[in-house]
C-alpha cells in the first residue's frame, strides 16, 4: 500500500504563515507611525555638517607628540542635543587621544547618568544645581585635568554663531524668524591652547591697568570687557588688575600688560615704569580709541621711540561701511602672526591710524615694526578735506630681536597696538573675526609660537534641506501609506503564492 500524498502546507500552517506576514506588516507600519510623528513634532528641517571628518594641524601634532603628562579630558555634555556639536567636538578629543596615548577622553551625560555628573560636580569643583527654575544650568563643558590641575571650557565658546534669517514653516506668517548659524569652529586653537597651559608648571599672568577709565573686565554691558577677560582666561592666561601707585611696579611675574583705551592721561611715575618694563622686555597690548583723541595719554612718546606712531584723527572707509562709524578691515599681514586671518574680516569702530615710523638711519639693533591690518584704498582721515585716498594702518606689532650681549629679566619686548578698542568689547568682540584676532595676539605676546601657524578657526559648512508643507506631506503619505502598503501587498502575494 503506497503511502498517501502530504500536502505542502496544512491549514493550520497557512493561517500561522498569514497571521506572521500581517503582525509583521502592522509591526512596520506602527514603526513607521512612530518616526514620522516624531519627526513632524520635532523638527521640519535637518542639518547636516561634515565636520566629524578630523585632521590636526601640524602645530597641535608638535604640541602632541611633546606631551608627556597624563591628561584627562572630559566631556560633560547632554550627548542627545543635536544643536551643541558634541559629535564634531568628540571626534576632535578623540583625534587628539590617537595622537597621543597620554591624552584620556570620557563623556558623562548629565541628562542620563546623575549620579557620574555629581561625582564630576565634586571632583572639578563645579557649580551645584540651580537654586531656582531660572538659574542657567552648568551643562555643556569640556574639563581639561592633569594632576591636581583643571581647566574648564564652556562649550558655548568653541563655536562661534551669526543671526541668520529663516524662511517661517507657516507662509501665512509673516513675523521675521531667525537662527543662530554656526560660522567658525575654534576647538583646536582652545584645546591645545588648555594642553600647553598643563604642560607648563608656571602660569601666564596678565595685569589689566587701572586708575584712568578703562574699561572693567567684569562690566556685562556692551562697552565692557567681560568677553575680553574670558578670551584671556580660554587662552589660559590669569587675569588681575594692576594700579601703578606709589612704589608698585610692574610685577616681576606679568606675562601680559594691557592698557585698554584709558580716557585720562598717565602719570609721569606711571610712565616711567611702563618704559622700564618694556624695556626689560616685558609684552603691551595697547588699545587706543577715538575717544582720547584730545587726550594725550603720555604712551604715545614711549611708543614713538618703539617705532610706532598713533595718528591723532580717525579712519573712516566709505568703500568697506556705509557708515561712517565703522570700517570693516579686509587687508591683512600676509607675513606677520595675523595671516590665518585673511580671508575674514574685522569690524572696527571709528579706528585711529597706526604707522610705523621710517627712520632714514635705523641702527642694527632697532626693533622690528610691522604694520598688521589696513584699511581699503579708498579710506580717509576724518576732519581733514585735504587727506588723500589711503589703505591706513590700524594696528601694529613691535618685536625687540635678541642683541647680542644683551639678557633681559623678562626676554625680548613685544608690543601690538591698535587704533580702536571698541571692536573688542562685549557688543563688537564677537563680529566678524575680532575674537580670532585677540586670540592671536595673545599667543603672539606671550610667545606661544604653537598656536599661531597652522592652528585657525575652521568655517562650519551646512548642509540644509528644506522641504515645503506640500513635500513634508507627500514624503508622509510615501512613508505612511505607500512603503507599508507594498510591505502588505507584497506578503499577500507571497502568500497567495504559497497557497496555491
């Protein structure tokens, strides 16, 4: 007796192959339900940065490859937040550690593991929790710590934004909307900045004069300097005030002396020590202004026997402004420390001319003078109809080279002077590339030649795509309806198939 022929699939099978092809249909579906619900709650636009794509500077290799402290960096961040560049930055930190093997890197997400963030609170001493709804939140900082020491740096500051114009996502709505766009990405200039700060058991120190109306580092308003005294501490340089009374001198421990736009002249005493310090070898930013035009400060002679002489007048470009206020540098040094700087801009307000004197029988151990940053060649000097077209400069730096025989306490004087100090304030320090440019002259005074060449802002590239409600719909109903549909459709024909 020939056994009898078994079918391909029983009944039951089929209903279990037919009940698994629909739950895994509306398993899809609901998926995608899901997805695009959030999608449309959350965003109506994306952006994507090619940024995570890392290549160090030969400047921060060297400063690398002659590490040998162990470093911890960490990254106390909200790892979820599409707008705060953790990826770009962790990328970054993580290029620094292939480098070198010393260098540890570490994220604690204070979003999602409270009990790490309060160990990382204790450990860097960092603030507590808000004691009101109002409070800003610490969040978003990279903690830079080798042995006993730590830096901290706001992740806020590593990126610099502009206010751009946005399309509104209602056509009916004709309120203007704006963006914040990210324009220049500073991590490595501040990180390796942090990295030489560990390495070296001496700090830097900067001494801020006081006594004759300069501006304060810690007014908030737009004419103070907060911002500036920020930039000195990211560059890790230590900030105090310093009045020259009495028998105090320049201290022997001033890496940096700054004298920010006084209103009020200087006392011969005063002079007298400032020149002793330069000639010592000490390092000057010097900022002057339009407002002490009729003000001589008594610098101007001290400056004029370092080869630089401060115009009593004001530049004004029309070509570069349609203001007369303000006159938008585009001409820099192309062999001094400002040449990363070329091709962006500084944004400067009513700037004093600042030349270099050419003297027709310079000895051999004069200083070098260089002229940094010019106006356009169709600027002016205001009040004086019979000024011709000039590209002005605005800004000078002087360097004493070694003299033979010759040791200074304090090493070779270095000095930048600038016609304007308003393009440095709290309104006007983050325009265009002011902030890049005091960045520079920092390191350039304090003779941090590892943070000059090759080390630059890098431009934030986006890439956006915009869709109109009518596109956001059609991709809907694809997602919704067309993609499940043939998901269904193809395993009813599957199971047709099979049935048969």
């Amino acid at each position: 007796m020939s056994d009898p022929v078994k079918t391909s699939y029983s009944p039951a099978r089929r209903w279990r192959i037919g009940f698994d092809v629909v739950l895994r249909t509306v398993l899809v579906l609901a998926v995608m339900v899901m997805l695009n619900y959030l999608g449309a709650k959350c965003h109506h636009r994306f952006y994507l940065s090619a940024q995570t794509e890392v290549a160090l500077s030969s400047r921060t290799l060297a400063v690398l490859h002659s590490l040998t402290n162990q470093v911890t960096a960490t990254m106390y961040y909200d790892t979820h937040d599409a707008a705060n560049f953790y990826p770009t930055i962790r990328a970054l930190l993580d290029a620094y550690h292939d480098a070198n093997k010393n260098i540890t890197v570490r994220t604690v997400d204070y979003t999602r593991d409270a009990t790490e963030a309060e160990k990382v609170k204790a450990q860097y001493n960092l603030p507590g929790a808000p004691t009101s709804p109002n409070a800003p939140p610490n969040k978003d900082l990279i903690i830079f710590a080798s042995g006993d020491r730590h830096d901290v740096i706001p992740g806020e500051a590593i990126v610099r934004y502009q206010l751009e114009q946005t399309a509104p996502d209602d056509p009916k709505q004709k309120e203007l909307q704006f963006r914040k766009k990210p324009v220049t990405f500073s991590g490595e200039v501040m990180f390796t900045s942090k990295l030489l700060g560990l390495a070296h058991a001496q700090p830097l120190r900067a001494y801020f004069l006081q006594g004759h109306g300069e501006s304060s580092l810690t007014d908030n308003t737009d004419n103070g300097f907060s911002k500036f005294g920020l930039a000195l501490v990211q560059n890790d340089v230590g900030v105090s005030y310093l009045e020259l009374l009495g028998d105090t001198d320049v201290p022997a421990d001033c890496s940096l002396l700054i004298i920010a736009a006084p209103i009020r002249g200087l006392a011969e005493a005063e002079l007298q020590k400032i020149d002793k310090y330069l000639t010592q070898g000490g390092r000057l930013l010097a900022l002057f202004n339009y407002a002490s035009l009729q003000q001589p400060l008594g610098l101007e002679p001290i400056l004029q026997r370092w080869g630089v002489s401060v115009g009593a007048s004001y530049v004004k470009d029309p070509k570069s402004s349609a203001s007369d206020t303000f006159v938008q540098v585009r001409q820099f040094n192309q062999k001094a420390f400002v040449s990363p700087l070329t091709q962006l801009a500084l944004e400067m307000v009513l700037p004093r001319p600042v030349a270099k004197i050419n003297s027709a029988n310079p000895s051999a151990n004069a200083p070098q003078v260089d002229e940094l940053v010019f106006a356009s060649e169709s600027a002016v000097l205001a009040g004086d109809p019979t000024a011709t077209l000039h590209s002005y400069p605005l800004i000078a730096a002087v360097e004493q080279k070694p003299v033979a025989g010759v040791a200074n306490p304090r090493g070779n004087t270095r000095i930048v002077i600038a016609g304007d100090s308003l393009f440095l304030d709290n309104q006007l320090i983050d325009a265009a590339a002011n902030r890049d440019f005091l960045n520079y002259a920092i390191n350039w005074l304090v003779d941090r030649q590892e943070l000059l060449a090759g080390i630059s802002p890098r431009p934030v590239t986006e890439y956006r795509l915009l869709l109109t409600r009518h596109q956001q719909q059609q991709i809907n109903w694809l997602l919704l309806g067309a993609l499940p549909g043939g998901v269904l459709v193809f395993g009813w024909l599957v199971w047709l198939v099979r049935r048969q």
